[in-house]
C-alpha cells in the first residue's frame, strides 16, 4: 500500500479505484472528488430487489489510519460520522430515470489500518442502531480488490519492477541487532557488564579471544601466537593488560603457557557469539556476519 501514499486521495480514487470497481462490475461508478461534493470521491448504485430500484453509495478515500478522538478532529472516525451525515443529505439527479435520490451508504477507505479505539466506538454505535449506513474498508480490504481486479495495471500505473522488489525482500534480515536486543537481552547485558569493567583495548581483546573460540573453532584454547596474530600487536605491547585480565579479573584462562581460553563472567561472550551463530543458521542466513552483529550488539 505504500505506493498509495505516494499520490493525492483524489487522485487515488479518479486513477486506480475508479477502475477497479468498474471491474468489480459495479454500476454508475463515476469520479466525484472535490470539495463541493461532501467529502465523496466516488459514487455508484445499487439495484434494490425486487423492484431493482436505484441505492446510491458515497466512497471517501483517506490516506494514513482511521483513529478515535473525542474532539472529532482530521483522521478520525468521529471526523468521518460528520461527513457522512452531511453526504447522506446529497442530492443526485437521476437524468435517465427522471428521480432524484440521495446517498443510502457511506463507505470510508482507508489505505492503513483502523485501529482498535476506532473499531470499539464503531461497534457500540451499531449496536445502538447508530451508522448502520456508514461502512468502512481497511488497506488490507484495498488491497485485496487490488490483486484481485487490477494488479497488472497497478504495476503498470507505478511502475513497479518485481524483480527489484523481490531481491528487496531476499535481502531483508531476519537476525538483526534488533532481534538479538529484544530475544537475548538477559546475556547482551551480562557481556555489557564486563565490558564496563575492562578498558576499550582490554575489551578487544576478550572479544578477539572470543572469535578465534568460536569462529575459528579452538575449543581446546587459543594458541597464544594465533591470538597476537589476530590482534596485531606484540606480547610486550599487552603485558600489563593482558596481566590484568589474567591475575585480577580472571576473564582470561592460559590453559598452559602457549594456550589462552575466556573464563569466569567472560565466558558470556563465548556464549553470546556462538547463540548468534546458531540463529543465524536457523534463519539460513549468512553467518558470515555473526562477529559483525555481536560487536554491534555489544556497541548498542
């Protein structure tokens, strides 16, 4: 729907829903749109049985959500009921059958959503007996009648390259740092609070650590000159952190003097990336990017 929202209502209503209640095989539907003409954009009849006897229906186009306030103000369901009564007091000529008739329904169609405060208030006034001759139609309505009667020349009148919109949608991630903040929030936070116990190099290195466990796979520990190697930096250049991270806050564990693993409240991080790698691979998407995501999450 969002190509709707790119043209005026009136415009919506003369050059795609004209024509598709035209191919709903609707009678006298004709573009009314103006601001002389009660708020209708489009009119069509109705054949009344058994005397097949003309029922004329006023259709509003609005762009945007139906919502309920009190104040009845723009965008409103309250708005609407206004309207609607000031349609319904329309007067339409009948020049093949020499009658005059008047609006019998007044539909309002939106092209988002109408929300529930709307949808409540809508109710109890029908069950009192109230608007029973105002309808509604939601965007999800709108479209169906789209697909189903005027889809070819919907993606011809905007244009629309298919094939550009479905490698949009095989681009679209699953596994984001979104999803991760809201399903594992309990573990992004463990992993922050050690962060805010280390410096922002000490840090780098539990998180390089962590990605030659997990990403590089050395369970048994990390080779002492695999993890200089990942960081670039010498041994003497991370002494006193390296020190730190070892004999004061044991997130770092040598397994033996040439092997280093992540230990104690540090161990979160191991856990952190290896949860995102295993969403990745449920989503079947790339986990190519799963270091990426985890220092992101971690940056958050």
């Amino acid at each position: 729907m969002q190509h709707l929202e790119t043209i005026h209502e009136h415009k919506m209503a003369n050059d795609i829903f004209v024509p598709v209640l035209k191919k709903m095989s609707l009678k006298g539907v004709k573009f009314t749109g103006g601001t002389t003409e009660y708020g209708i954009d489009i009119e069509y009849y109705e054949l009344t049985q058994p005397d097949n006897n003309r029922s004329y229906v006023g259709v509003q186009f609005k762009k945007g959500n139906l919502t309920y306030s009190s104040r009845g103000t723009k965008g409103t369901v309250k708005e609407v009921k206004n309207q609607a009564e000031e349609a319904f007091d329309k007067e339409i000529h009948d020049l093949e059958g020499r009658s005059l008739g008047y609006i019998g329904r007044f539909i309002v169609a939106v092209t988002g959503e109408i929300n529930e405060q709307a949808r409540t208030y809508i109710g109890r006034a029908r069950q009192k007996g109230n608007d029973r001759r105002i309808d509604y139609w939601d965007g999800e309505r709108l479209a169906e009648y789209i697909i189903d009667y005027w889809m070819s020349e919907f993606i011809e009148y905007f244009g629309i390259n298919l094939s550009e919109e479905d490698e949009e949608e095989e681009n679209y991630e699953i596994v984001n740092e979104e999803y991760l903040l809201e399903n594992f929030k309990e573990l992004i936070k463990k992993c922050i609070k050690v962060k805010s116990t280390v410096s922002g190099f000490e840090f780098d290195l539990l998180t390089s650590l962590a990605k030659l466990e997990v990403i590089d796979q050395y369970n048994g520990g990390v080779p002492f000159s695999e993890f200089l190697i990942e960081i670039e930096k010498t041994e003497d250049y991370i002494e006193h952190e390296l020190r730190n991270l070892i004999s004061t806050l044991n997130f770092i564990e040598p397994e033996d003097e040439n092997r280093l693993y992540l230990n104690s409240h540090a161990k979160n991080l191991t856990t952190l990336l290896e949860t995102i790698i295993c969403e990745l691979q449920d989503a079947e998407e790339d986990t190519e990017d799963a270091y990426e995501l985890f220092i992101g999450v971690l940056n958050s």
